[in-house]
C-alpha cells in the first residue's frame, strides 16, 4: 500500500508499506489525515475492508481446505501481488505462515508441481501454470467451492 499526500509547493509526504517493512502512523495524525483529506479516509477504508475480507477468506479456508488448496491460494495471491512469476520463500516459512509441518509442506508442493501448476527450487516457488494453480485454489469444499479469487487477485 502507499499512499502519497501532496502538500505545499515542493513538499511531499509518502506512507509506504514495503515487503518486511511498514511505515507506522500515530492514531491522531491518521484521525487528521481522514477529516481534512477525504479521499485518504476512502482508501484507507478500502484497504482496511479488502483486509477483512482477505483475513474470512484466509480463515474459511483453513478450517475446510486441504493444505495443498490452501497453499495454492497463497501462491496464486502472492504472485498476483509481486508479478514476477516467482516467490523467494522458503518450506519452513511456508510451514508457519500455514502451521503445518515442514514435511506437510513439502508434499503439498511436491502435489502442486506434480499438476504443473508450479516449481518448488530451494528457496523459491517458480509459477508454471496460473491456471492450474487458479483451478487446484478453487477445488470444491464438502461439495461447495470458495469461488473468492476474482475479488482478490
């Protein structure tokens, strides 16, 4: 997310959040931000409501996917965010970010590259086939799909 607000002639304030960091803002100068700057208030509330509904998603899916559909809609996120056709990660991190067991892990992506959808090297995932990757995200869930990839990606 960045945000750039203009001020006088040759001054210019930007909030930037980069991969590993994020420029925080007191409670006050965001309450500012928002009365005098309406737009900000819009994006700032736009930004808040696609973090709900990415974290209902997240969430949904942890309780009723399998690894392997979880992992897939992670990968199919996080590429659709950086664009470069590949992910710098490593197993363990994946492991965390989904708390499951390194071992866990690595079949799950052993599945992934077995459908073609990616390439699991060390230390990177290397996106193959965004469709596949797209339509393993999306498998069915006791009979009902979570059809929540066009909002997000």
């Amino acid at each position: 997310m960045a945000l750039t607000l203009t001020g006088r002639e040759e001054s210019t304030t930007s909030i930037v959040q980069t991969a590993g960091q994020m420029v925080g803002l007191p409670p006050r100068l965001v309450r500012l931000l928002i009365l005098n700057r309406p737009p900000i208030g819009e994006i700032l509330h736009n930004y808040l409501l696609g973090q709900a509904l990415e974290t209902h998603e997240v969430l949904t899916r942890a309780t009723a996917c399998s690894i392997v559909t979880r992992l897939a809609f992670w990968i199919v996120r996080a590429d659709a965010r950086l664009n470069k056709g590949s992910i710098n990660i490593t197993h363990d991190a994946l492991s965390d970010i989904h708390c499951v067991r390194r071992p866990s892990m690595t079949v799950a992506l052993q599945q992934l590259e077995g459908m073609g959808a990616i390439r699991s090297l060390r230390g990177q995932i290397v996106v193959l086939d965004r469709e596949v990757l797209r339509e393993a995200a999306e498998m069915p869930v006791h009979g009902k799909s979570l059809p929540v990839l066009e909002r997000l990606a």
